[in-house]
C-alpha cells in the first residue's frame, strides 16, 4: 500500500528508506487513507507538516544505514501519533479542524468544544545512546566486537553532549588498541564509569550481523528497573509544562505519548512503578492547560493505553471517549 505522493513529496522522505519496514508504510498508508476519505478541514496542512518533517537531511544521510533507519523510524513515529490521534477523532466524529496552530485538533463532542495538543517524549537511556554512539563510531572499522554490559551504577541518562564526548574517547580508545594488537586477537575491557558501563572487546565471530558491531547485555535488576521507571517518570515534567506555556482558543488538554521512554519493559510494568507517572503529573503546572493524559502505545497498534489523567472531569470525560474507547483514567 502506498503512501499518496501528496504527503512525502517525490524523494527524499524518511518513509522511504530501504530499512523501514514494509507493513510500517502500509499501516501510515491505511491511516492517511482514511483520513483522506473523511478530508476534515485542515487536511492539506497536515499534508505538508507530514512532508515537510520527514525529509531526510544531509546529516541523517551521512549516517550508517542501521542508524539512519532508526532516527527515520523516531521521526515517523511522532508523525504517526498525530495521523493516529486525527483518525480515532474522525472515527468518533468529534473532529472539526486539524490546526496548524495551537492546539494542533480542535474538537466537538456532546456539545463540549476542546482540543488536544498532541506530543511524544523519547529519551534513550544511558546505556541504549552508548551503543548507538559506538556503532555509529566504529562503523567504518576496526573488525571488533563490543559488548556493553553494566558495572551496577543506577544512571537513567546523561547529557547527549556529554555522552558523545565519552563515546568518542571510548572509540579512540578501541581504535588504538586494535592498532596495537596488529591484526592480533583484541580482548580486554574498557570502563565507562560515568555511565555505568564496561565496554567488552573480543572478536565479532562468525554470526554478527553485517556492519554491526555492538551488542548490549543489560539486563534489568529488580533495583535498577524501579530506578529506570522513576526516573522516566521524570522526563513528563517538562513537555506538559512547556505546552502549558502556550495559548488556546479552547479549553485543551495535552496527550504526551512515552512509549519510547528509556529501557524499563512496559510488560513487566506494575501499578507502583507506572503510578511514579501519576505522582509526577500531580505536581506539574499545567498553566493554560485544561489537562492532560499521558498514554503509552504498541507499534502497529491503534490503541493508546492511558497511564495517568489529571484535569478537568469534563475534559477527562471527552477524552475517553473519543480517543481511549470509554476507557476512563482512574485519577483525575
């Protein structure tokens, strides 16, 4: 199924990268379609935002093409939240404008006129950027594996200045003893204490993929796992308050999207560690804000499960209905 032309332009858009995959495109295809079938006012902007924020950049280009796939995937993840907000709203029909504006849908339901200002926070956890920033460095060599594990500190994220000038200290670091070693077996390991990591060196063996060569074995201890979804809780404090700082011509509320939010598993999630979330939108200032719903999603699945509302009851009403299926927030 293919994205209309109208919304990537004739070349040049992340959707069309070699590494993203087929059904990905079909499941934009199948949402842009049916928002083209029901064609709200404000359609054509969304044309162009969709166009205009998925080209590929010169930087994004000189990437490797593992990286390269995956800053395209972020960017169209973000793109697709908001096609997937626009449909849920024309399937209930409370849509009545797509804005280019503030809030981004402006919206009717039982009588009540409101919008939504639609966001995602995405923030790689510490050791999720070193692997990154690794591969990315050593991509044009040497021959050498490179496993990253933990050395026990709890460290959620760090400053992506600050990490990028640790990794291209770790990468010098690897190039110089590959060097030394004179095609020689490399072994050995490498500290990254402010991020606690130990880079593990040995040879790539026969079943790495090609133009990889970092691999992660990080699991979660129970102790680090609860550390992990407190501190991402954290990371909701500055979108809701940055859009709250904005005006409104109606009473709106702010969906923020954390399913890409650092390394702790959504599956194995309890209450007490996704309540973190609720503690922390209590005591955001929402400012011009009416509310907001902190939601999490599976890709390829059209459902945002709520995590935690705080707002106004009318708002927390109207957003359950047309975009949770009558699934209302328990707090509010």
């Amino acid at each position: 199924m293919n994205v209309p032309v109208e919304w990537t332009g004739q070349a040049g858009h992340l959707l069309h990268d070699r590494g993203i995959p087929s059904w990905f495109r079909d499941d934009l295809a199948a949402l842009i379609a049916e928002l083209e079938a029901a064609a709200p006012p404000g359609l054509a902007d969304r044309r162009t935002a969709f166009r205009r924020q998925g080209q590929t950049t010169a930087k994004i280009t000189m990437d490797s093409p593992e990286l390269r796939t995956e800053t395209a995937l972020n960017h169209l993840l973000d793109l697709r939240l908001e096609l997937l907000v626009a449909v849920k709203l024309t399937r209930a029909g409370a849509l009545t404008k797509i804005s280019k504006e503030t809030p981004d849908f402006e919206c009717s339901w039982q009588g009540k006129e409101f919008g939504i200002e639609v966001t995602t926070r995405a923030r790689l956890e510490a050791g999720s950027a070193m692997h990154k920033l690794l591969e990315k460095g050593l991509s044009s060599g040497p021959e050498i594996g490179v496993t990253l594990i933990r050395s026990g500190k709890l460290l959620f994220s760090e400053d992506p200045d600050k990490t990028a000038v640790i990794a291209d200290r770790i990468v010098t670091a690897i190039k110089g003893r590959a060097a030394a070693t004179a095609g020689r077996p490399i072994t050995g390991s490498i500290p990254i204490p402010e991020l606690g990591l130990i880079a593990m060196l040995h040879d790539r063996g026969p079943l790495a993929k090609l133009g990889t060569r970092v691999t992660s074995e990080l699991p979660l201890a129970d102790q680090l796992q609860a550390y992990q979804w407190k501190m991402a809780a954290l990371q909701i404090k500055d979108p809701i308050e940055n859009k709250g700082r904005k005006t409104y011509r109606l009473p709106s509320f702010v969906l923020l999207d954390v399913s890409r939010l650092g390394s702790a598993r959504w599956e194995a999630a309890d209450a007490s560690w996704t309540g973190k979330f609720q503690d922390v939108l209590d005591h955001c200032e929402l400012g011009n804000l009416g509310g907001a719903l902190v939601v999490r999603s599976e890709l390829g699945s059209e459902i945002l499960e709520p995590l935690c509302w705080r707002g106004e009851r009318s708002l927390a009403q109207a957003a359950a209905a047309v975009l949770l299926g009558g699934q209302m927030p328990e707090r509010g």
